[in-house]
C-alpha cells in the first residue's frame, strides 16, 4: 500500500547499455567467440597504445590544475542576504538573433516574480538600437562590455563560440553593486521561482552537464555553463583574465571548459531544476518527468524555438518567422520536444500580449 506510488514509475535502462538489459544463456561457442573477440581488441589496444580506444574523454578532476584560491563559501564579511537592488539575473547579448530569445528570458524570469534586477551586457558594435529596444521592452537593462577574444587567438575553439569568453565580464557586477547574481544563457526559459539561489552560501554554484544519446560523457562530473550562481568580483575577473591565457583545457568548448577547469573542484553542484537540459529527457524520459514540476529553468540545448533552420543571418525575426521557428522545434526528434517548445510558446504568447505594444514599436 504504502509504496502503490511508486510501483506506477518503472525503472528504464539507458538504452546506451543494451547488455544490461540482455538476459538470454551464452552457448559455450559463443563464450568462445567473445573471448576471441575480446582478447583481439585488448591486442589491437596496446598496438595502437595511444589510440582514442583506452583513452577517456577529457574530465578537469582528472587533469586538476590549482588555479583557483578563492574561498569556497562567502567570506563571513559579506552579507548572507542582499536587498533586491543588490542581486541581478543577468544574460548576454551579442548579436540580434538572440534578441527574442533574450527578451523571453527578462519576460519569464519578471512573471516568476525573481527579485532581482536584470542586467544584460552587451557588445556594442554587434547589437542593433532595435534589439537593445527589445530587450528594455522586457525589463533587460542593457550595458557595453568590451569582447573577450578567446585565447590562443582563437586555436582550436567551434567558431560559433568565438564570443563566449566575452561572458567573463559578469564577475566584475561587483562594480555595479551586485553582490550576488544569477546568469542564464538566451536559449533557457523560467518557469518558477529561484530566488534562494541569491542566498547561496557558496561562492559558485552550477548544474551538472548532459550529454544527449550516443555522447558516452552521459550524464557528466562536469557542469554546464547556460546558468551560474555566482558571487560577483572584479579580483576573480582578473585572476580568470590572467589565467586563461597559460590554463590547459579543451579549447573548443570555449568558457565553458575553462570556467570547468577553475571551478572544477570546488563548484557547488546544483540540482537539475535549475538547468534542466533538454538532453535529460533524451537519456532519462522518467528522470525528465520526475522534474517537470520542480523545474525553475529550462536549457533548450538541442532545440532552439527562436532560430529558423534556413536562416543564418544575424537578423531580429518577427513575428511569423518567430511562428515558423516554433513549428520547426516542435517538429523535431520526431517531436520529442513538442511539449517543451509549448511552454517557450506560452511565455512568448504572454510576452507578447503584455508587452508587444512596446516590442513592435522597436522593430
Ligand atoms: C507574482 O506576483 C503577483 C503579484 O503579487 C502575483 O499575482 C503572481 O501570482 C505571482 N506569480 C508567481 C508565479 O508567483
């Protein structure tokens, strides 16, 4: 009786481990052949020693560097709880593609009524009048930062991420009077409250990463960086500058690596309603719904319901285009995602009946 609950949620094996799942006898010839087969491999392995078949995928715990002094917790100096006016949710923008998306973001996180001011740093040679409009249209104060070039002059890293050490500049909100803040990346949506994070008592804290079906990083030791709680200061800016030039991690995955590398051990790992990426529903529907109802912000990471498959140009789309970019996430994974897109179609809708006088006015 007392467990009648559970019984309606059934354990599902990751379909990635079929082995698992296998429960048929091995004939004495087959135990022969996966013997053979698996002394070959071991072989072929030492002869090719350096091979990517022994080899594990990059992990900043196992190749620790100790770049990183700052303390853990806060300092017992600064005040465990802050005034509204001291706390921001902040984002970033850095070209008007992402401009809806943004203003979503700032729309969402005002109806879950966070308290906190929104802060959103800007590149001023890559953002249009209209799309900062846009952005203030939806609460976002908007602010210039200056472009952090990738390191190395930009060896090795996806070229979609040339910009992304750019996002560095949040730790100096301190000289904006923020003591404690929140960053959440354009493509994530907030469906409720998470205003304890400003509270935190730890210095960083963020979501542990999920890598899709296939990716055997699977659910990893390493956190995403699409929302950071964070203490803000203008000292661990400085130190993050001087460091990411001689640090040695993965190039390609941009700040996310390097911020993987310097807070690796000593990051505060987070529950998943707090990035609750998309790629968990792909390696774990019943985790997924586990945390449907619990979910503060959601990752669009393998969807995005604001960007058109045909379109590249780094323009703001209107409103049919914004239509026709949910139809084609909803569409996708055979559907996988269609009630997801749903919810990012809700808050636009809102949006839009709220503040769309205002929006179309920038436009
Ligand atoms: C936010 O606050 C308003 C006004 O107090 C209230 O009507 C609304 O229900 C609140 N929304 C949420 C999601 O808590």
């Amino acid at each position: 009786m007392l467990f009648s609950a559970f019984r309606q949620s059934t354990y599902e094996p990751l379909s990635t481990y079929p082995g698992q799942q296998q429960q048929k006898r091995w004939s004495t010839r087959s135990k022969l052949a996966l013997g053979f087969a698996v002394a070959s491999t071991v072989l072929l392995g030492f002869w090719f020693g350096k091979a990517a078949l022994f080899r594990r995928a990059y992990n900043p715990l196992d190749d620790y560097r100790n770049i990183n002094q700052l303390p853990v917790t806060v300092a017992d100096s600064l005040p465990k709880t802050s005034p509204s006016n001291r706390r921001a949710v902040v984002s970033s923008l850095y070209s008007d593609d992402f401009a809806i998306a943004t203003a979503v973001v700032g729309y969402s996180t005002q109806a879950a009524n966070v308290s906190a001011r929104l802060l959103l740093p800007y590149l001023s040679d890559r953002v249009s009048s209209k799309a900062l409009c846009i952005a203030q249209a939806t609460g976002w104060e908007p602010y210039p930062v200056p472009l952090i070039p990738p390191p190395h002059d930009g060896r090795g890293i996806y070229a979609r991420f040339m910009d992304q050490y750019t996002k560095l500049n949040i730790w100096k909100l301190d000289s904006r009077g923020i003591d404690s803040a929140v960053y959440l990346d354009a493509d994530t949506l907030v469906r409720r409250n998470f205003d304890e994070l400003f509270d935190s008592p730890f210095n960083f804290a963020a979501v542990p990463d999920v890598y899709g079906a296939g990716d055997p990083r699977g659910f990893s030791l390493t956190f995403n960086a699409g929302v950071l709680a964070f203490r803000p200061s203008s000292a661990v800016f400085d130190d993050m500058r001087e460091k990411m030039e001689t640090a040695e991690f993965p190039l390609k995955q941009a700040e996310q690596a390097f911020l993987n590398l310097y807070f690796g051990g000593t990051a505060m790992r987070l529950p998943y309603v707090y990035n609750a990426n998309l790629a968990i529903k792909v390696r774990s529907p019943v985790l997924w719904r586990r945390l449907v109802d619990e979910m503060r912000v959601v990752h669009y990471t393998t969807v995005k319901p604001f960007i058109i498959d045909s379109k590249s140009s780094s323009t703001i789309l209107d409103e049919k285009e914004i239509r026709v970019a949910m139809e084609q996430a909803a569409k996708r994974e055979s559907g996988l995602f269609r009630e997801e897109v749903g919810w990012w179609r809700e808050a636009y809708d809102r949006m839009m009946l709220d503040r769309g006088h205002e929006i179309r006015k920038c436009y």
